[in-house]
C-alpha cells in the first residue's frame, strides 16, 4: 500500500475509507482491515468494523493485543 507521506495510521485510514466510499452499505457487512508500519518502526491499523485486533511485539512492547480505530 503506497502511502503517499501518510502516517502509518493515515494511510490504513485511506484505505478503508476507499472500500466504504465504494459501497458504504455493503461494507457494513465485511470486515475489512489494514495493518501498517514503515521503515522507523511505526506502526498503526484501522478497520471498518469495530473489534479489528491485532498483536504488537517489539523492545518495548511485548505481546500486546491492540483494537483498531475504526469507521462504523
């Protein structure tokens, strides 16, 4: 996913916002979601449902189940 300068977050957001923008009422029954991280180790995530979880692991934080920002 090219993410044009966006942060991490920003362009898991972008994408989303895409799939809603093509159908927003058949996207209410998918989940769809994006996990991102650049070079610097940044990383975000976003879904368009909620309870969109994903695992971080890394020197200071270990095992860590994060929930996504989400659209709905």
């Amino acid at each position: 996913m090219k993410s044009n300068g966006l942060s991490p977050l920003g362009a898991c957001k972008s994408g989303v916002d895409r799939i809603v923008k093509i159908n927003r009422d058949k996207s209410k029954g998918i989940q769809a979601g994006f996990i991102v991280i650049n070079k610097s180790g940044e990383y975000g995530a976003y879904a368009n449902q909620r309870d969109f979880e994903y695992a971080v692991y890394s020197e200071t934080e270990t095992n860590i189940l994060k929930k996504s920002k989400s659209v709905f």
